[in-house]
C-alpha cells in the first residue's frame, strides 16, 4: 500500500493504486477501501482513462469517498 496516496475518511481509509497504459499513456486507477484496524472491503477499478497520475488519484479517492457514502453507481467501477 502506497502511504502517500493513503487518505482517512469516517471510519476507513482510502488509497489509490495508479498505473499507465502503455498504447495510449493515460493513466488509470483502482480503489481500496479498508475499516480502521481491519481488512480490505472493497477494491474497484475505475473504468475511466485519465490524463495524469494526479488526476486518476483524485478520482480514486473521490469514487472511494462516494461508495463509503453510498451514491456511487456500479456502472463506473469494476469490482476486483
């Protein structure tokens, strides 16, 4: 687990593991979630193409923000 790209939401923390596509160079992420003191709960990848690392780290961790609230639609991440 990346520490940096490592964030504290209500009761679980949230990171975002970032990786390039080699044809085209955009960028794409996954997010996991975990209870405090526990095991992971969920891992998703986004099915989006991002334009920079920064960019698909904040939508990681905003689509993790979203799923612990409950207001994410199934149809933008893959469960893994």
């Amino acid at each position: 687990m990346d520490r940096q790209n490592q964030f504290s939401y209500k009761d679980f923390f949230i990171w975002a593991d970032t990786y390039t596509l080699a044809e085209s160079g955009e960028w794409r992420s996954r997010f996991n979630i975990m209870r405090r003191g526990g095991n992971i709960i969920k891992t998703s990848i986004i099915n989006h193409n991002f334009k920079s690392e920064e960019e698909a780290v904040y939508h990681a961790i905003l689509f993790g923000k979203l799923t612990i609230d409950g207001m994410l639609s199934d149809s933008l991440i893959e469960d893994t």
